[in-house]
C-alpha cells in the first residue's frame, strides 16, 4: 500500500525539499502551503497541494479533510513549519512572541489534534516535529525562538508516552543552521522591524559578528540532509526519538552530556561577549 505524508510549510527550505523527497521515494504527498501557487516542485498524481495556514483551525481542518479524501489515509504528519526570531527579548513586542508560539507551537499542537482521529480511524499514524538546534543550546538573541522550538520538544516527548498506547509514535527532527533556505532572511527582516534598545547595541554588534565567522565547509547540514533525516523519522522502527542532523546540533548535544560546571564554560565561552 502507498503510504501518504503530509508535509507543512513546504513553498520553501526544508518543507520544499521534503515534499520532494517523499515523492521520489514513492509516498503520496500532501504538500501544504499558505499560498498554494509558491508550490514550485513537480507535479504528480500521488501529489496534492493544499492551502494550509498552521494559525488557523479552519485551514488545518480543512487540509486533514482535502488530504483523506484524495488519498484515503494518512500515515505520517510533518510539522516543519516555522518561523524564527532574533531580537532583543526587551524590545519584542509581546503580540510577535504570541505569533512566533502561535506558528512554531500552537500550530503543530492545532496538526496534531486534527490527525489524531484520522489516525485513530486506520489503527496509527505517525508524528515528525521539526524543533531546532537551539532547543538544547538556547543561542543568544533568540530567547523566545529557542522557548518556542524547547517547548515544541517536551511537548512531543511527553506526548509520545500518551500515544504509544493509540500505536501513534512521535519522533522529532533537531537541525542546525540550514545556511540555503529563506529562515535567515526572513527572520534578519523580522529582526530589523525590532530596533534594539541603544545600551543593547555593543552585545547586539558582537553576537551578529559571530554569524560572519564561517565554520568548516560540510559543518552545517543541508536542507537536502535533514530532509533525508525526515524521512528515516518517518520510517524509523527504532525506539529513538531525536533525530538531530548538522555540526553545529552535534556539537551542542555533546557539550549538553558533560556536567553542567563544564557545560556553562563552554556556552560562556561561546556566546558571552562580556
Ligand atoms: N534554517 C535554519 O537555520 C533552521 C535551523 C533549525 C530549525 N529550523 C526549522 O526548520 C523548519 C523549516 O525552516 P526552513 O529553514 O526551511 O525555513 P523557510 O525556508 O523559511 O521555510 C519555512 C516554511 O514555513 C512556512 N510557514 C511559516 N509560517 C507558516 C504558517 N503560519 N502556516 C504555514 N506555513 C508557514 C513558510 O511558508 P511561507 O512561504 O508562506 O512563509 C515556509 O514554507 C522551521 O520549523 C525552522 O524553525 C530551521
């Protein structure tokens, strides 16, 4: 039987690269967008491309129905939608935090619910989160980000417990810095609406010059690499449930298993500017 994936936010980056894959590797693909005409891969007839907005209930709601109408069932869901945040925590507005845990949390949780039954209906399903290196290392200027993918990662952790017992596993995906989707430059655009607070400026100058200093050339997976690891999420039959992928999320999972003296030296020495 052809299994059916539906994969979010796939007009760009990550979600682009992994509705792709999935569809050479011969699943049916829900790919879902905001904007339907952003879908600029292949068409197929094991392709559907749907309007989905992670905000709105209605649209996810509506995305669930489209998607097992077309294909009959549903056997895994890919929460990659996100957004990132760079600012200074003081000068955030609250109204675009809610929105950042509005898209990167509420919306996976709103995914989910609506899949549970569709899931429940066939006998199991599975769920794939995409979180964030700075789920483990939280990285400076990104306090409300890495809360939000944090969050996104307990909530899937304890949640795998409640539905281990519905045969639904849940798994995440942990990537480092993608240097080639748009996640950078839409978060730097997100970041220059928030002007720091003057006494901020010397920290802010100091951490953005960090994000010049290029590491070694394959240090930073790529988008087509964590779309590869994706897809061993979503057809892996091991108990693991963090897949993480990239230099960067390795080097900070291993500093992460040191004793926590050892592992504020080394965060201090990376991130502390003063
Ligand atoms: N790139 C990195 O360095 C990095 C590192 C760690 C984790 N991640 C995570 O990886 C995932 C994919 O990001 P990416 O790097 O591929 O960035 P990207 O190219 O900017 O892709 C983000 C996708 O999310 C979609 N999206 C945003 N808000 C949405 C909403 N309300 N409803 C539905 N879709 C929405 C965007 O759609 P629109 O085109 O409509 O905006 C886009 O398709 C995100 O969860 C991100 O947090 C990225």
């Amino acid at each position: 039987m052809t299994r059916t994936v539906l994969v979010t936010g796939a007009s760009s980056g990550l979600g682009h690269r992994t509705a792709q894959k999935f569809l050479a590797e011969g699943w049916n693909v829900v790919a879902t967008l905001r904007d339907p005409a952003q879908w600029s891969g292949e068409q197929s007839d094991r392709l559907l491309v749907q309007t989905l907005d992670i905000r709105d209930e209605a649209s996810v709601a509506a995305a669930m129905t489209a998607a097992t109408a077309r294909f009959g069932r549903l056997d895994v869901v890919i929460n990659n939608a996100g957004i990132g945040l760079f600012s200074v925590f003081e000068a955030t507005p609250h109204t675009v935090i809610e929105d950042l845990f509005d898209t990167n949390v509420y919306g996976p949780m709103r995914l989910i619910r609506a899949a549970l039954p569709v899931f429940e209906g066939q006998g199991g399903g599975r769920i794939v989160n995409v979180t964030s290196n700075g789920a483990t290392v939280p990285l400076p200027l990104q306090a409300a980000y890495g809360a939000s993918k944090a969050a996104l990662t307990t909530f899937s952790e304890a949640l795998a417990y409640e539905l281990a017992s519905r045969n639904v596993q849940v798994k995440v995906v942990e990537p480092g810095f993608m240097a080639t989707t748009n996640f950078f430059a839409a978060t730097y655009k997100r970041f220059e609406t928030i002007p720091a607070p003057e006494a901020y400026l010397p920290f802010v100058q100091k951490q953005l010059a960090a994000f010049d200093v290029q590491p070694p050339a394959g240090y930073f997976a790529t988008e087509d690499e964590v779309a590869a690891t994706v897809l061993t999420a979503a057809t892996d039959h091991s108990d693991l449930f963090r897949f993480r992928i990239g230099g960067d999320t390795l080097d900070g999972a291993r500093a992460r298993q040191q004793s926590d003296a050892e592992y504020d030296a080394w965060r201090n020495t990376r991130f502390m500017t003063d």
